[in-house]
C-alpha cells in the first residue's frame, strides 16, 4: 500500500508482528476498519470538486480514493491467498512501494466524478466487508505459513495494514486541504 506522500511503512510495522495474536472477536477489527473507511469518505465528500483533483505531492485525492478502491479488492484476493498458505500476488511489486499496483488501480477506477468514485469506493469496501464476515475467528489469527521478508502475514495484519492506510491517507488530506483553505 503505497503513499505517494512519502516511504510507507505502515505495512511494515503492521507486518513485523510476527503473528502475535491480538484478536478474540473479528467484530472488532472490522468495525476499526469500518470507520476508518467511514472517515475517509466524509473527509472526500467534504472537500471542493476543485480539491478532489488538484494534485498533492503526485497525487490527487482522486487519485488516493482510487488506490483505496483497489487495496479493497486487492486485500479480499490476498486473503483468500493466505488462506491457501499462499503469499499474496501485491508483495511481487513491493520493493517497489506497490507503485505499478497502484498506478493500475489509479488507471482502473479512473472516474473524475468524487460522487461515482466514493460510490465505488463504498461499494468495494462492502465487498470487504462481506468477505472478511464470513471468515472464523481461527482464520483471523491463523498462521498459514506465509511470509514475506521475516514477517509473519496474517488475515489480521492485512486488514490492519488497510485500515491505517485509511487512516493516514484522510490525515494527509485533511492537513493538506487545510492548508489550501489558508490566506
């Protein structure tokens, strides 16, 4: 999940866990995940229309709503990877902080219109989330076996490392849409 704003190591430290286990209810980490998309889309609705496709440090709003809509279907197949004892297809474009994968989402979801994105947006997130429902608590915190570098990847530290990756997108954007509204 790469920032254009910067090195992203959100996924890292996410991932660095070594399968720890953090989890008794699944519940929990959707509803994290929930209003961290939640949160996301309200700040995306806010901005201007003008806002939504002016460029921040290479990307625009726009442009981060598009990669988000992409990680949504990205982390259903990775975890349907995992489940197989399978390392998730995005880690081959990882050394390159994810650019190629993002740049295709960008591509792929490429509306101008904020309202037909945060549609698709909503909507690839209530695929998310209707996928990671129907997984049992085990296969939350199971450890399939899979890794990447030393790090141990689980369904739990896939979905955490999206729900930052929310959470980090909608701070910078807000800082960044704040700064654009100064004198």
């Amino acid at each position: 999940m790469y920032n254009q704003f910067g090195n992203d190591n959100r996924r890292r430290t996410v991932f660095q866990n070594k399968g720890q286990s953090h989890l008794m209810d699944p519940k929990e980490p959707i509803r994290k995940i929930e209003k961290a998309v939640s949160e996301y889309i309200s700040t995306i609705e806010k901005l201007p229309e003008g806002l939504f496709l002016t460029p921040m440090n290479g990307w625009s709003p726009r442009d981060v709503t598009a990669h988000l809509i992409g990680w949504n279907q990205h982390t259903i197949e990775g975890c349907r990877q995992i489940i197989q004892g399978e390392r998730p297809d995005y880690f081959e474009d990882a050394d390159n902080n994810y650019r190629n994968l993002n740049a295709k989402s960008v591509k792929k979801y490429a509306s101008k219109n904020k309202i037909n994105l945060l549609a698709e947006c909503t909507d690839s997130f209530k695929d998310l989330k209707t996928y990671l429902e129907s997984l049992t608590p085990q296969q939350w915190e199971k450890d399939y076996g899979v890794r990447y570098r030393d790090w141990v990847i689980t369904i739990y530290n896939t979905v955490l490392a999206l729900q930052k990756d929310y959470e980090t997108h909608r701070e910078e954007i807000e800082r960044w849409a704040q700064r654009q509204s100064e004198p």
